[in-house]
C-alpha cells in the first residue's frame, strides 16, 4: 500500500491563492492508497466555506474521517484520514495542551482502522503544537494507553503527521522508541517545510517494526511547492506478520 501525509494549510498556496483544487491535484499525482491531512478548513469564510474534506474526497472518490481539532464561529478546523480501502473511525479527540498556556491553538488526532487485502491496519494522524512542551505532553499522550499504547490497537500501526518537531528532537526520540521513521528506513531523509525551498524535516510517518518500507520520498512537483507551505511524504509499505511488539508509555528523552 501507499500512504501519504500532508499538511494542506487549509489549502492556501504560497502564491496566498486558495485552491483545494490544487491540494487534490497534487493528492492525484502521488496515487496514494491512504492520505492523512491536516490544516482542513470546513465552512470558514476565510476559504470560501468550502468543506476541504469533503471537496477533495470527493475529487479523488474516496470515503474519509475529519476531527475538528477547533470549532472556529461558522465552521471547523482540523484532520482528516481518506481512504480508497475499507476504514472505520476508531477515536478521534483532543491532544493535551499546557495548562497554564490556555492560548495555546488546540490540536487533534485522528485514528481509524484500515481494512488492507483483509488486514486491519491502524492508521494514527496527528498535528502536534508548537511549543516544545506541549509537543512533548502530546508525544507522551500518543504513546500512552489511549492512543498506539492501547490494547485495540494492535499490529500494524502507522502513525503520521505535521509534528512541528526536528529529528533531534525528545518528541522524535519517544516515538523511535517504539516505530520506526520510514523516511530514515528508506535512505536519507529530505526536509518537507517550507514548500518553496524547504530546510525542516517536521513531517513524519512512523510504522510498526512488522511494516516493510519500500520507499518514502517527499513530493516535490511545481504544483506541490505551490499548494501548500509543506510539501507532501509519500511511502510505499508492505505488510508482515505480527511479531508481537508492544508499546509503551514511557519517554526516552
């Protein structure tokens, strides 16, 4: 199967033209079998009141799950999973935030269950905060028995995203701990942020020690540097048996 995460930024282009017309392009010419989301707008007038999800699975014709992770006046902000396989929403919810930073923009995760030439696969998208703490408590809470820690959650597991965190990071650290970074499995890593000439490794896909990796690039077509300020990570994987490798909860830092 192909997976691929993408940070759309509600579909504004680096030109500032809002054209979800043209993350749905850019979604064509990698051909995924799975797509994770984030930064989709549903019903702001600030884009038009298009719902982004909904627009662009509809243009690829595949179902989808979107969570708001913030409900903004008219309409919602957030992830979304799309898929052309069978898939069931298994929990979609908040990540915690810091207490005493109540300003701080919400964040969600999404996960569902992918049913892949009768295999479930449970697919976890995120986008993580920007602060260092609150990135951290988010990892940790990601890990933890509520989301890839969970008993439900069973072999194999991907999980993907905008982590708005460096390789060397405790955030990066905390989940190698436990997956494996399929950009590092499949050869030397390529930065996906910003778009037009990009310096940051910040978009990740992590898979479960039983997921082969085929390959994992970052697309970098004209249309991608123009959609969006991230560009897309796409990875070619393959199904093993389960071997029987858990996750935990505890923070390598």
């Amino acid at each position: 199967m192909t997976l691929l995460t993408y940070n759309t930024h509600s579909a504004v282009g680096t030109d500032g033209a809002i054209a979800p017309e043209r993350i749905a392009d850019v979604l064509s010419e990698c051909d995924p079998d799975i797509i994770c989301l984030q930064e989709l707008d549903i019903g702001l007038r600030r884009t038009g009141s298009v719902d982004q999800a909904r627009y662009i699975a509809c243009q690829l014709k595949m179902s989808y799950h979107f969570h708001p992770a913030l409900h903004i006046a008219e309409g919602q902000y957030g992830n979304a999973v799309l898929t052309r396989f069978p898939m069931r929403l298994v929990r979609a919810g908040a990540l915690p935030g810091l207490p005493q930073r109540s300003r701080l923009e919400k964040r969600g995760a999404v996960w569902v269950e992918v049913l892949v030439q009768d295999r479930p696969v449970q697919i976890v998208t995120v986008h993580m905060g920007l602060n260092r703490r609150e990135r951290l408590a988010q990892a940790v809470a990601l890990t933890g028995p509520e989301w890839v820690g969970a008993p439900q959650c069973k072999l194999p597991v991907i999980l993907c995203g905008d982590l708005n965190a460096l390789p060397a990071s405790p955030v990066h650290r905390l989940f190698r701990a436990n997956m494996r970074d399929a950009h590092l499995a499949a050869g030397r890593p390529q930065a996906t942020w910003p778009s037009k000439c990009a310096i940051a490794r910040i978009d990740y896909i992590y898979v479960s020690k039983d997921v082969i990796v085929r390959d994992c690039t970052v697309h970098r077509s004209r249309l991608a540097r123009l959609a969006s300020d991230h560009l897309p990570l796409l990875a070619r994987l393959e199904i093993t048996e389960p071997e029987g490798m858990r996750f935990t909860d505890e923070e390598d830092t």
